[in-house]
C-alpha cells in the first residue's frame, strides 16, 4: 500500500530541491511572508538532521494555513519525532487540518494528509488524551466514516470496520464491518486483511462463514505485510487458521490469492511493495 511516509518523502524532497543548503538563508528571512518557502526551509532542515530549525520553519509555514506543515508537526508532537511527545499539541495541529481541509478534493497527494489528520484525530477520540480530551467513540466512529467514505482512506476504513464489529461507538453491526474491512483490505492494508479473514473464516450471524475466501485474505496479508510486528503476527494468523482448514479450503484459498494478487488490483499494490511472487 502506498503509504503517508512514501508521500511526505516525494513531497518533502520536493521541496527540498527547491531550498539547497545555500538559499537557507532566504528560505528563513521569508517564513514570516511565505508559507511555501518557510515548508521549504523546513523540510531541508529536517533532511539535514536539524530539527530544531524544522519545527521553527514548519510552525511558520503552518501558521500561514500549509497543510502539510500542519500534519508533519502533528505527527512530530504524536510521536516524539525531535520535539517533546505531545499529544495535546498534536490533537490541535490534526483539528486545524480537519476544520480547514475537510473538504479538499479527494484523490491528491495534499488530501491523503487531510484524511490522515482524521484517523488522528478519530484515534484520540477513542482513547482520550489525559486530562485534555475524554474517550468518544461515538466521535471516534464519525471522523473514521467521514474519512473512510469521504476519501476512501483504508486506514479509517479498517478503524471503522473495528469499530462497527467491536459495537465501539454505536450499534454493532458485522455486515458493515465486513464491508469496511474489505475496502481497506482491497488497498492493501494489512491488519484490514488479517481481521477480515478472521471474521469471514469464523462467520458470525447474519454472515456466514467463508472459509476459502477467510484464508484467502490472511494469505494475501502474509505475502505483502513487510513490518517485523506486523509480519509476525501475519504468520501466526495464517499458520493457526491454515491448520484448521480443509486440504480443499487451503488450495481454494491459494488460488484465490494467486489470482487476487495477479489481477489489475493486486498486481498494482505488488509493484508499488516490490514484492516476490506468493508461494
């Protein structure tokens, strides 16, 4: 699946061939004046390792309304990337995304952010942020539908499918959860992938089992999960539920996979994960 990292890397060196070390200077005397060139600045600086001069020419760019510099601060303050872990800084940098950008035109690299900014913001609703923010599932499970539905995001589709079949926010409803999950795992995202062939293995009123199609799924998640936890885990799932399928229902999924991963969909999300063929 292409990924918010590989998107903010084309973007960031973008702009960093824009703003080479000897128009640094230039780059700073315009951040207060130009929100691009202060992205630019910043977006060297952080190529560079200096992430001090980053976060001072990303907060300027994001001042002047950058989208982008919005969400790299956001993710900078979620995660401790060069400044102090803030989760309330970072709540508030996702929240002038959503508010500003909610309805950019889907499909572009700036909207991929947008979307990211709601699966943000949906997962600090879920978990609450200290004294700052109360748990929300039911606000949790209206950002995830609205960047599930409105941009398509596979993230939010597989936060959304959780949530409609752990019944987190509002009804439960494993239809729906069946439906949001297969959306995202059709993007390739893995834990979507991993819970559906789960859910369609298993089955569960009013959705039937389905077997094949079950470990169908966890052997599509097994050849493209590429992260040590995530892999891992991919592995465990599939030996488990390939142990008790029958010898049929383990060669009908092979085949399914086979030929989900050489169709126009799969065969997309293969070149982009450069990955072997399944065996």
């Amino acid at each position: 699946m292409l990924t918010y990292k590989t998107v903010l890397s084309a973007v960031l060196a973008l702009a960093g061939a824009f703003a080479a070390p000897a128009q640094a200077d230039d780059a700073v005397r315009a951040w207060t004046a130009d929100p691009v060139a202060a992205f630019r600045a910043g977006a060297t600086a952080y190529f560079a390792g200096d992430r001090d001069t980053a976060r001072s020419a990303l907060e300027a760019a994001a001042e002047g309304g950058h989208s982008i510099a919005l969400w790299k601060l956001g993710q900078m303050y979620a995660t401790g990337d060069g400044v102090p872990e803030d989760d309330g800084r970072a709540f508030d940098y996702f929240s002038a995304i959503a508010d500003a950008h909610a309805e950019d035109r889907p499909g572009t690299a700036q909207a991929r952010f947008v979307a990211n900014a709601f699966v943000a913001l949906g997962s600090y609703y879920a978990s609450g942020i200290n004294q700052r923010l109360s748990p929300d599932p039911e606000r949790a499970r209206e950002l995830y539908r609205y960047a599930a539905s409105y941009f398509g995001d596979a993230d939010a589709q597989f936060h959304l499918g959780r949530m409609y079949l752990q019944g987190e926010g509002g009804e439960r409803d494993v239809r729906q959860a069946a439906r949001w999950l297969t959306l995202a795992a059709r993007k390739g995202q893995v834990p979507a992938q991993l819970l559906l062939g789960e859910v369609l293995f298993l089955g569960e009123a009013p959705l039937r089992a389905h077997r094949s199609a079950g470990l169908m799924w966890l052997t599509v998640a097994r050849s493209i999960a590429l992260d040590g936890a995530l892999r891992d885990r991919a592995l465990s799932l599939h030996e488990r539920y390939f142990a008790l399928g029958t010898v049929d229902e383990r060669a009908r999924a092979l085949q399914m996979a086979e030929e989900w991963l050489a169709s126009p969909e799969g065969t997309a999300l293969t070149a982009r994960l450069e990955l072997p063929p399944l065996r």
